[in-house]
C-alpha cells in the first residue's frame, strides 16, 4: 500500500479536459432499408458541425461532417449510399414489374398465339405478385403493345422493346444475387417453351433479358439449354 493512502481511498483521475462534439441538424427524412435492423425503417438525413470541447464544453468549430442517415428504430449512423438500396417494398415491386415486363417480351417474341404459353406466362406473373393477371389481358397487352410499335410478332426483339427491358431490369440486377437474375431469366425461358422450342425471336429477346440483367452471353446459352431439360 502506497504511503499515505488508506483501503478505502478513491483514485482521482483528471476529467478529459479536450475532446470534439458534433451538433446533428435533421436536413430530410423518408423511409429506407436498414442494414442494422435488416428490415424498412423511417431515417432522418442529417448534417454536423464538430466542435472542440474544453471539459466538455464546446469552444472552436472544426468544421461539418456528414450527412449521415440515422435510423428511427436502432440510432445508428450510415453513409447516404444506404439509400440506393431499395426498400423491401420498393424491391418487390420491381421484381413484380421486371417479371411482368419479362413475360410480354417472350410473348411478343412469338408466343401470344398459343394458349399454353399464355397460360404459363399469366401463372408466372402471378406468382410475382399481379394475383388478378390472366392469359386475356396479356394476349391484349401484347397485341397493343404491337399495334403501338407496329412491331411483328416472331420478330427479332427491337429497338423499342429493348428500351423496355432495360429499363425494368436494369435498376434491380444489383440488388439480386446471381440465383435470382437468372432465376427471372429463367422464368422467361420456360414461358417460351411452353409451346414448343425456342424460336430465333424469344431467343433474341431472351439474350436481351439476359444482358440486361448482367448475365454474361455465355451463362445465358447455358442456363436456356438447362430450361430445356425437365429437372
């Protein structure tokens, strides 16, 4: 025991005279995808002015930081990259949307006058969240879609339909895992075999899905050939 000092004596130890602090000031709000909470929560954007402190009281600014988003649920900071990621909301209806999009370009392609590949491609879209979709309404897409492009059906895929693709699929194929591109790739091959083999249009159109999805042309030659193979 050090001279001076009984059992029960207390060690004092100086306050932390310097430091910095940052002021947040809320510049928006909205809702968002949390990686912290791993599901949609409300965030505020924010803004910071640091400051030096002198035993804990601010003194001299050291100028902004930020923004940031801070979520409502958990209170964790995140870069504002955060938010390109799109709600679990927003993500599925882009993936419904994508679907959608996918099957008219196959039918177009070729397939609108045969029952059973309206049959598959309406079951499809179903299953990706338009419930009240039937094959009626996606022949009579189809058919308008045509009549406003003057486009024929069993054609190559053009320019028009292209564009269509593009910008359905183009904005979710970073937010989908390889398993999930080609699964919606896939989802258009077997709409296209429903009638029969693969025509050079729906493989046209097919191979547009793909690189829209960043699938390499490789990859997309091997997973239409497994679409043929009954698993």
């Amino acid at each position: 025991m050090l001279p001076g000092r009984g059992r029960n004596d207390r060690v004092v130890r100086p306050a932390r005279m310097l430091g910095t602090r940052t002021a947040w000031t809320p510049v928006g709000d909205g809702e968002f995808f949390c990686p912290g909470c791993g599901g949609d929560r409300n965030y505020q954007r924010l803004t910071g002015r640091r400051r030096f402190t002198l035993l804990g009281v601010p003194v001299l600014p050291r100028g902004e930081t930020g923004p940031v988003v801070e979520c409502a649920a958990c209170s964790r900071h995140f870069g504002t990259d955060v938010l390109d990621h799109p709600t679990t909301t927003r993500f599925s209806a882009m993936l419904r949307d994508a679907v959608h999009t996918v099957a008219l370009a196959v039918l177009a392609a070729g397939g609108t006058c045969s029952r059973t590949a309206l049959e598959a491609a309406a079951a499809t879209v179903r299953a990706a969240g338009f419930d009240d979709c039937t094959e009626d309404q996606l022949g009579a897409l189809v058919e308008a879609l045509a009549a406003d492009t003057g486009r024929v059906f069993g054609e190559p895929c053009g320019a028009g339909l292209a564009i269509e693709l593009h910008e359905a699929l183009d904005p979710l194929a970073p937010h989908l895992a390889p398993a999930g591109r080609e699964s919606v790739l896939l989802q258009g091959a077997r709409i296209a075999l429903a009638d029969g083999p693969y025509t050079p249009a729906e493989r046209d159109a097919l191979a547009t899905v793909g690189a829209a999805l960043t699938i390499c042309a490789d990859d997309v030659t091997r997973l239409l050939a497994a679409a043929r193979t009954p698993s």
